[in-house]
DNA sequence: GAACGATGTCGAACCGGTTCGACAAGGGCC
DNA sequence: GGCCCTTGTCGAACCGGTTCGACATCGTTC
C-alpha cells in the first residue's frame, strides 16, 4: 500500500494526497476529508524510507555511546532513557551507534551513508577526534561534555571541575585534612576522558588552596574494584578520613571496603562525590553528592540539536550545568583522629 | 556525491558500480579495482534510505522498551548494551523506540513506516496487545519475555517461575520458616508483566509445597519504596527471616530498612532474589541471587530475530533460560528467632 | 469585460540506490 | 562453422515518496 494507491482510490492524484498530508499547498477541505477517509480505511502511513530519501531528512538522530566492552553506568542509562523521550517528543527517533573510537566502522555508517539528520555524543574526551572530525565536515552534532577548545562547537555538559572543587570545600568546612579522590579507570583518564581529567584538576586546585593532605586513585567502573580501591587507601594513608568519587559504579564497593575495615560513615569516614540522585540514594548511608542532572542533560542535548537542525546557521551555543550539593547522610565533621596514626596536621 | 558520479568518474554505467559493490553479478577485476579506487579517492558511501528504499530492507532492528517515566533498572540498561553490540556484529542498526501501550505513536512509527526490518520487545506482559498484533500481523520479532500463550512466537526468557522457586527452595533448606515476597511496582504487577506474575506464581506454589509462612508485597522500583516495603514487612510480621525479591532497584532500600531495623544480614535475615549480577555485587554483603543474564538475553534476542529475518519461513524459536542461584553472601541458615516473636514452627 | 491573483489540482521530474532483460564478446563443443 | 553457455556491461524501470511548473477555475478590481 502506498501514495499511489491512496490516490486512486481518493479519484486524485499522488501529488494532491502528498499535499493533502503535508499542507504544503492549500487543499479543498472536501477532497482533503475524501483522503483522509481512505487513509482510516486502510491504516496508511507513507513510508519512512522514501520519504527521507526525497527530502533529505530522516527524522532520526544517533546517540553515539561507549562500547559495552565498558562497564555501563547508571547515568548512561539515564542519558540514553531521556535522550530517547525528548527526541521522541520533536517527532525524531534515536538510532543507537555503539562506537568509542573515530571513524570506526558504525560512526561511518551512521554519518556516511546519511542514516541520521544529526548525532549526539556521549563519552566525550579533551581531545576528541570524533569531535574534531564532525566540527570540520559541519555535521550537526551536540555533545554531552566539552572537548579542551569548546568555543565554536555545540555541547552540554557539567562543570566538573568546579564540582569535586565543591566537594573538597565541603570535606575542608567539616574539618577533614587527609582526603582522596577516587577517578574513572585509568584507561578512561589515559584515553582524555573529560571527566576524569577536569574533575581530578577541580580536586586537586581546591585541595592545594586549603592546604589538604591528598592522594589520588583510578578505579575500575565495578564494585570490586571499589573495594580493592578503598583497600589501597587506607593501605596508603590510614590516617584518611574522607574520599571524594567520580565513580558512580564502584560506590558499593567503597562502601563495602569502608564497612570491612571497620570504618563508619559518617562517623569516622566521610564520603562525597559526583553521583546520580538515584544512585546516591541506594545506598547506606546515603551519599551527600553533587547529583548529575543526567536527564536533564539528555533533554538539553536533544534540544540543542533540534534547534541546530531547525536553524542550521545559528552560531553554537553551549550550556554548562553545575548542580549544587545534596547534602544526604555520608558525611560528617571529623570526629577522633584516625586509630593507627596521630596526625599533627588534623587538628589544626 | 552519488552512485552516478562513482559510475562517471569511472567510466561505467550506474548498475556496473552497483554490481561491483554488492557482488550479485561477476565484475572484472580491472573494472572492479577502477570503481574501487574513484570510491575511496572519494570516501562515497551508498546512502542508506535510497538502499532501503530499493531493497525494502533497512538493516535496522527496532528495540522497544518501557516509556522514560519508569525508572530503568540496571538490567534494561545491559540488555540494550548487549543488543546493540550484537546487532551491530550482524550489520544492524539499533532504533530505540520507548513505547508501553499497544499502537500508540512511536510503535506505529516503527512498523507502519517501515522504519526497521524487524523488533525486539522488552518488558512483555502475560496478555500484551502489542505481541498479539505483531503476530497477527506476521511482523518480524522477538520477545524478552513471554506471554501467556507463548508457543508459536519467537522470545527468549528467564524461567522466573522456577527462579523464584529456587529462592524459596534455598530459604527452605536453610531452614526460613516465615520469608516475604517483594516484587515489582504494583502498577506493573497489574498491568500483567510477565516476570512479575510468573515470579510471583513460583513463589507462591514453591512455599506452598514446603509449608511456609509468607506474605507477598509490590515495591516501587526505587530505593525509598524499598525502604519502605522492608518496614511493612517488618510490621506484618516480625518474624519474618528472609525475603526474596524481583525488584532490583529497591534491593539498596530493602539492605537499608534492615539495617535500620537492627537486623543483620544473613545472621538475622536472609535475603535474596532474582538480580543481574554486576548488581547483586554492589550491595553489602553481597547478594546471593539468581543472576539474571541480562546481556546474555540481549544476544540471544538479536541471534533469533535475525535468523528470523534471514528465513522468514522457519517456525517460531524460543529459548528459556534457567540461571542457578549464585551463593553469595546474604543468606545463611536461621539463628535464633527473631526477637518479638517464638514462633513453633520455626524449629519444625 | 479584460486583467489579475488566489485557490486547487495534476503530471512529470527527481531523490539515489537495485534489479531485470538485453546484448556483445569470447570459449567450448560437436 | 554454427550453436550454446558464460562473462561482463549497459539502459531502463522501479522503489515510494516530495516538489516544481503548468493550468483551469473563480472571484476581484478598475
């Protein structure tokens, strides 16, 4: 079933069914109303193909997201769930292109043979060449994070740095002196990973301006790891009584690290972080965190992007979201120094 | 640029370069290697809608999961994962399509405008409106799940009837007398999801088959309701040893109530479940569980659903998958009963 | 009452591929 | 030498929409 028979059974022509269905043109509103009626009648609807192929636009974008070979964490869920609704609210579908590397077999498939009218990217390193690729050939794209040079290009994204700087300020207000900071795997922080790097430097600039004690980790995006990780720190450093994490993933780990070594939190270990609201609060006690916003970045993104494909000539446009702290139940004033080591520098 | 340009620039007709491409006709080599070479000087690439079009084939795969207003667990989050990347190995691209109810927009979407060759269905309920109208309608598809009637469709599945039995089972011989069922939000349970039902009917059946005492409640898929649903339980029934749940996103608000409640897993309360490993690891002690082997299904749903696509006229396959229980470490046999109550059966 | 603009409809061209039938050239066979 | 089959290539039709130019009709306007 396609225009053609519409048409025929209406007694007009493709064309004037086309026109009936776009309002391109004026149409009478009898004949209007005859179309309509064969169109109940049969459950037409024009094919998606065809359509994209004659006008150029194929009402799809892709969400280009890291390989499963990663660990997927809560807030790439998030993403991915509100990217698909805000999109769906614009009339667009979301194609998912699973792809870490440039020029990889799926980015070119996605831009190359023209499967989408413009792409999302998640994962977004300093230095990006899927990024620097898509900004040359002008390809309408929005990232969710910011490359080292984000002036001219179109992203949303959160001020890490200014974030784990939040945290640390707030671990300095209740008094902890000996703090360490928990990153993405190394493998992240190698490759340019944005987050990894601006909040390790928000860590460390904040840190060094109130004359902290601080020890800095990769860790795995597992529970395992989290608890492997928090090993080494109080291995490291007994005298430790706070972390700062921007691993969401290995939370329960670190969690379940402190609880072996017979650390409670608050009381004798405070925990913050940069953390999903929702992930924050599964578990105990629960994470005081600056929540990421991730839904909310989806739908900004996608909102980005419609506009961009609207108005192709609009200059770029950017938006930086730096939520505040929530204060929940995982930190707390520091209480006796820490039972191996007496430590000059905690009571001053 | 386009296949005629290729052709020109080559000196051939447009159905030679095509031919060269596809290989469904013998091209020399010297006029192959000719095409090949303007092809890569250009970096052309067909366009995809054009190729659908000819071919009536998109080479995308549709994946239909609950609308953004759910929470999404974890489990959702690797089936996508793995649908994706397995998709991608047979050359698919992944459309997301978030829908719940039967033709409503963005399915119609999907299957009326021919937008993919073929669907994958997540969250099915035992009477689902939108998997009785893809097989009346013959459409290509797979389900996670199955429905009440599933043996002439195509799915893959957990065994939940006989998980959730297993649980029990387990509890049984570790001697819980009096154990508490937590499932999914209620809204789902009557909506009719799939899982929900059947794991609530394996629960049921297996307690009955060992004399248990038990009471079974909904819980929003979240770590506040969890909470909350342990207190309930606690309330009904303070001699409740152990619970078993399907709901993996209040599994950090059921550990949560039981701490608050004094109760130590597993010293004083055995807890375990249906759960995606990566996230029985997260909590402390870890959960003991069935894991559900999310991108596993994810797999097997794409190896089907393209099987299917590749011969359309083979008769439907199904898969059930039936994990064993991981022992972890939040079970262990009942100790002394719970303080409230002496119950006699529970040294029966 | 002729010129004009707006309205409504149609046919044809086009988007960029695939595929079918035709045909020429070359080789093998009797 | 004629016949047939295979190989290699081409032109044309087709997939199902959109869009442009043309044209007929009708109501205004001077």
């Amino acid at each position: 079933m396609n225009i053609g028979e519409i048409a025929q059974r209406a007694g007009v022509s493709r064309s004037t069914v086309s026109y009936a269905l776009s309002g391109k043109r004026p149409v009478s509103e009898e004949t209007r109303e005859k179309i309509q009626r064969v169109i109940d009648d049969l459950g037409y609807r024009p094919n998606a193909s065809a359509r994209a192929l004659a006008n150029g636009r194929t009402s799809t974008i892709g969400l280009v997201f890291p390989p499963a070979g990663d660990h997927y964490t809560g807030m790439q869920l998030d993403f991915i769930g509100s990217v698909v609704e805000a999109a769906a609210a614009y009339d667009y579908d979301v194609l998912l292109s699973p792809s870490g590397v440039d020029s990889d077999r799926s980015f070119q498939r996605l831009l190359g043979e023209r499967r989408v009218d413009g792409a999302i990217l998640m994962e977004i390193r300093l230095q990006d060449d899927r990024v620097e690729h898509l900004l040359a050939e002008g390809f309408p794209s929005v990232c969710i994070g910011r490359t080292a040079q984000p002036e001219n290009d179109w992203w949303v994204g959160l001020d890490h740095t200014a974030l784990t700087a939040a945290c640390v300020h707030h671990l300095a207000d209740l008094g902890h002196r000996r703090i360490a900071f928990v990153n993405r795997p190394e493998r992240l922080l190698r490759a340019g990973y944005e987050s990894a790097h601006r909040g390790l430097d928000g860590f460390t600039k904040a840190a060094a301006e109130r004359g902290l004690t601080v020890r800095t980790y990769t860790c795995g995006d597992d529970a395992p790891s989290g608890q492997a990780c928090l090993e080494r720190i109080l291995h490291d450093d007994p005298a430790t009584t706070a972390l700062v994490t921007l691993n969401e993933a290995a939370l329960g780990g670190l969690y379940r690290g402190l609880a072996h070594a017979g650390r409670h939190v608050p009381r004798d270990f405070s925990v913050t972080g940069v953390v999903a609201a929702r992930w924050a609060e599964t578990v105990t006690p629960q994470l005081t965190a600056a929540d990421v916003p991730a839904a909310e970045l989806g739908r900004l993104a996608v909102e980005l992007l419609v506009e961009r494909l609207d108005q192709p000539q609009t200059p770029p446009r950017h938006q930086l979201l730096t939520p505040p702290i929530s204060l929940r139940a995982s930190t707390g004033p520091v209480g006796t120094p820490a039972p191996m080591v007496a430590d000059p520098d905690l009571n001053a």
